[in-house]
C-alpha cells in the first residue's frame, strides 16, 4: 500500500509516513482558487491510500477526496482507499426535518463513484448512514488508543462519562477496555437552532456513589464544535462530582469560544485525537489506520 498525503495534515501525516511509502505529490490552488494537483510517481498497479484532512475546508476536502481518487484510477491503480480520519458532513446523517440532504450518505457516494472502493474513517458519528456501502465503508473505533493513553497518562482513579445517548455504547465499551466505571447522560437538542437544551444525569445515585470513590471523571465525546455539549455535561457532572475533569475528544474542531466554555466549566485537561490537528491532539491514530492498512 502506497501513501498519497494531504498537505492539510501535518502530525498523522507525519505519523503515517513512517510506516509507508509516499507517492510524490504536488498541490496548489489557481489563482482563482480552484485547486490543482498532480501525482507525480506512477500508481499503474499499485494500491493506493489517500489521507485527507476533513476539517477546516470541508467542502474543498470532498472535491479534493474525488478528484484524486479518480485521477489514480485514471493511472491505473489498483485499489484506492479514501482516508477521511474526520469524515466531513458525517454529523447530517439523517433527515432530520423534511427536505434536508442525508449528507454524509450523499458524500460517500459521491467518493464511491469517483473510484473509491474503500472509505476509511474514526468514530464517525453514527455508522448507520453508511449502512448500504457494507464493507466498503470502514469505521475504526478509538477504543484502543485511548484505553492505553488514559491508562497511562492519568494517574487517578478515574470513571468515563458519556455526554448523551449517542455516545452511551461507545463509553461503555471504552469502560469495560478500560475496566472502569462509567455515567451516561441525556442530552436534548434544538433541531431548529442546533442549541443544547437540557441536559440530565440518567442515574445520580451512580454518581454520588463514585464521587466518594474517583478522583477524576473523562467526558468522552466523538467531536467537540461549540463545546455546548462537553461544557453542559460537565457543569451537570460538577453538581454532584467534585474531582478532577478531562475532556476528552476523538475530533477537535473547537469553534471559536469552544476552549473558553470548557474552561470555565472547570476542565482541568483537554485531549483530542490528531484526525484534526489541534494543540490537544496527544493521542494518535495513526496505529489504528496502519494496522487496518496493512491487511488490506
Ligand atoms: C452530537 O451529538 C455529537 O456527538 C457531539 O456531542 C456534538 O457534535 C458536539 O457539538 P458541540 O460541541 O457543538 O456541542
């Protein structure tokens, strides 16, 4: 497998190449804008994988995602794997009022007919409306990387808390890696404003339980935007928990004012993956993405 590298990634790309050969690239945009590429080694025969940032400039991301695919196809490659760590438009996953797009479904086919046969993807936020491309859309799961980052780097008794249903099965597959407890709470959200409207401990007792037994609770969330959700399940958590506070994120994107709403609320530590480069991005996924690589 050959690696084609976007220069919209700098850790995970820089992570990645370690572990394979690159195909020489080079990008720029016209003076319009548009963009323009060329790959500059050949692919005839060769599979190939393409990592691509999808955050900021998500649109730019998708046309980039497509021309590339088809121009490696048009050369002669074998396999193309698309790897958005970040899928962009992954959250529009379903209609949720009448005459809206199924965004993240439309993207992927999109990729699908420019000659992608393998999406690969990180938590992407629900699987569901991927569901039709069957294996040909692959979503790896961070249970690993972040297991061995908490384990190592928190010091603390420690529990997880899950900021809404969404994200519940999630936590509590991490919890039992993990072998540590874990909360979930409930979340509800505006879908005309996008607002977070309320949000509820489900069980307050477990709670009151492990704030005479934790020293630290992780709010594990798949993408932090406003940080509305990270900061209101944390202040809900703090009317009863008293310890340290991690948030801890697979997606970065942090809206401005997003780090001002965590730390008001009191985090102590802010952590994310490195699908989007951010200043908090310690954990890597670059061994998940490797190591599905290599069997393909
Ligand atoms: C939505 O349900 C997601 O899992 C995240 O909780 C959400 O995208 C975070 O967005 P924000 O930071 O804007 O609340």
């Amino acid at each position: 497998m050959k690696l084609v590298l976007d220069p919209g990634y700098n850790k995970l790309a820089t992570t990645l190449a370690r572990d394979f050969e690159t195909v020489k690239t080079s990008f720029k945009r016209f003076s319009d804008g548009e963009l323009y590429f060329r790959v500059e080694d050949s692919v005839e025969d060769e599979n190939v994988a393409t990592l691509l940032s999808g955050y900021p400039n998500q649109d730019s991301a998708i046309v980039k995602a497509t021309l590339l695919s088809s121009t490696l196809k048009d050369h002669g490659a074998k396999q193309v794997v698309t790897i958005f760590p970040y899928f962009p438009y992954a959250r529009q996953d379903k209609r949720f009022l009448e005459g809206e797009p199924i965004s993240a479904k439309y993207v992927a086919k999109t990729l699908y007919e420019s000659g992608t046969d393998f999406l690969l993807t990180i938590d992407v936020h629900d699987a569901h409306a991927f569901n039709s491309f069957g294996n040909r859309f692959i979503n790896l799961k961070t249970y690993s990387v972040w297991a061995e980052h908490l384990r190592t780097h928190v010091d603390q008794d420690f529990f997880l808390v899950s900021p809404d249903e969404g994200r519940a099965t999630f936590v509590e597959n991490l919890a039992k890696e993990i072998n540590c407890e874990f909360i979930s709470l409930s979340k509800q959200r505006n879908l005309q404003t996008g607002e977070v409207e309320g949000i509820e401990v489900k069980n307050r007792k477990k709670l009151e339980r492990l704030e005479e037994t934790c020293e630290a609770a992780v709010l594990s969330d798949d993408i932090i935007s406003t940080g509305g959700t990270a900061s209101e399940a944390m202040r809900k958590v703090k009317e009863i928990f008293k310890g340290h506070l991690i948030a801890a994120f697979t997606h970065g994107i942090f809206l401005p004012g997003a780090i001002a709403n965590l730390l008001r609320v009191g985090a102590h530590t802010i952590l994310t993956t490195d699908t989007i480069d951010t200043s908090f991005s310690d954990v890597s996924v670059a061994p998940l993405i490797a190591n599905r690589l290599k069997k393909m």
